[in-house]
C-alpha cells in the first residue's frame, strides 16, 4: 500500500492515517500530523473517510526513509506523530490505523488504492467498533531455593579434603534429578497459571492474540513473563476487566500488568 518515491524531490505526497467510517468527517483541525507544513484532512472514499496529510515526497523517499529507521529517536517521533492522530479519530469514531509511513501519489492516487480494499476495512470496522484493545502481562518470580543447584556446594579445603563417602555420587545425581523435576514442576505450574489468566480474560473479550513472552519485569525483583497477550474488549465490559483482573491477581498470586485501552491495531487484520 505504501508509495514511496514520488518522482521529484520537489514533488508532494499524501500521507495516510486511518480509515473510519462516519456520518461525517471527524475533528482533526488541531491536529499536527508528521509535519506542521500542511493541515492533517480527511478524504473521502464513499461511505469511509482517510485521514490524511499533503507532505514533501523529498522527506520520504526510500533512501531518506532507511536511513530514519536507523535514528531511533527521529522513528519515535514519526511514530508518535502518527499515533497521536489515529487516536485522536479513534476516540471519535471506529478506526482502522494503517502502518506508519502509508504514502501515495496524490489524493486520487490514494482514494484508488484505499477504495479497492473498501471491502476489508468495514469488515475491521464493524469488529472493532465500541471496542478497546488491552494488553495483559503475567508474571512470576525465579523462584530459587537452597539446594537448588548441585554446583552451590561449598568446595572441601585441602585440610579437610577426604576420599568420597559411599554413594557420595549417587546422591550427587540424586540431587540433580530433583532439581531437574523441581525446575520442570515450577514450569508446568507458571504454564497453568499463564493458561488460566489467558483462558478468564478470553471468555470476557471478544477476540484475543497470544504473543511470544517477553524478558523479565521492571525493576531487580527476577521475574519471568509467562504470558503476553493482548484483548479485543467492548466498551462496555472495561469494569468487568478491572473485577476480574482483580481476582486473578488473588487467586493466582502472579503479578498481572494491564495496559489500555488501547486503539486495536491487533485486530484489524492486515492492512
């Protein structure tokens, strides 16, 4: 969907948000957009509205747009530029976001292209309207106790060093085969507890995406995350969310982070 190269370096693109669908055009006279040169405008595209913004191809070029992915703080500004504004239209209307950095040839150019995926963005549209995403983050200590690793014991000194007790290795390996049963039990019960929370909060979404885990949390605390998910809500339920979150945290005793509500561009497939 992204046209970037615009021919001359002097020539202008549009750059697109989002896609809503609305009665009428959302509010979007304060806001900045990616530059402050040109006003961020809506364009019509049938029944759906493109938030959109008139910017110098020159500064999204290919070559200018590689080398921005590697400034990491001129990336976080494009990004959040872009967010601010899908937010703010998301807050007015149902909203599907498009990736950052969305460039076309001209308006007519861009409601073309938009126009042939109407299809798959009022599908979006009509999952994700009155709906907020909220990720859920599940924790739990590195639990680890004494005798836990047969390489903590402490070294005989030359003086006191003797020849091996019978079954001194027997019990050496003994104690390695509980420490492996150990690690895999606290694995299994981590694994229960991250299915749990998964399988409670899925039952109040409407749509739910497991990801991959993360590192541990914040802080010196060594805790390993055992589920990183992420929830397509209705409105309607965020107080049943926080209740029930509530009672996970007591009944699982894990450490669970929410974050939200979020606009929900997990959910509105690939655009």
């Amino acid at each position: 969907m992204t046209e970037r190269g615009t021919g001359t370096s002097e020539a202008n693109a549009v750059y697109a948000f989002a896609v809503c669908h609305t009665e009428g055009d959302p509010d979007v006279e304060r806001l900045t957009g990616v530059t402050r040169d040109e006003p961020v405008r809506c364009l019509r595209i049938g029944s759906l509205t493109a938030i959109v913004q008139t910017v110098r191809g020159s500064d999204f070029t290919d070559e200018v747009w590689q080398k921005r992915l590697t400034d990491e703080a001129e990336l976080e500004r494009y990004a959040r530029a872009h967010h601010s504004v899908v937010s703010a239209v998301a807050s007015q209307f149902p909203t599907v976001p498009l990736p950052l950095a969305t460039l076309y040839n001209g308006d007519e150019r861009a409601a073309l292209s938009l126009a042939g995926e109407s299809a798959r963005f009022r599908a979006a549209l009509t999952r994700i309207a009155h709906h907020a995403e909220w990720g859920v983050k599940v924790y739990v200590p590195v639990a680890r106790s004494a005798g836990d690793d047969p390489s903590d014991e402490r070294p005989a000194s030359a003086a006191t060093r003797t020849r091996p007790a019978t079954g001194a290795g027997r019990a050496y390996l003994e104690r390695k085969r509980n420490l492996h049963s150990r690690r895999e039990q606290r694995q299994a019960d981590s694994l229960r507890v991250a299915d749990a929370v998964d399988a409670d909060v899925s039952r109040l979404a409407t749509e739910s995406r497991r990801l991959r885990p993360h590192g541990g949390g914040a802080g010196d605390d060594r805790r390993v995350q055992v589920l990183n998910a992420t929830y397509l809500v209705a409105g309607h339920r965020a107080a049943e969310l926080d209740l029930l979150v509530a009672e996970l945290r007591r009944r699982t005793g894990a450490h669970i982070e929410v974050s939200g509500p979020w606009v929900p561009y997990s959910f509105v497939g690939e655009v």
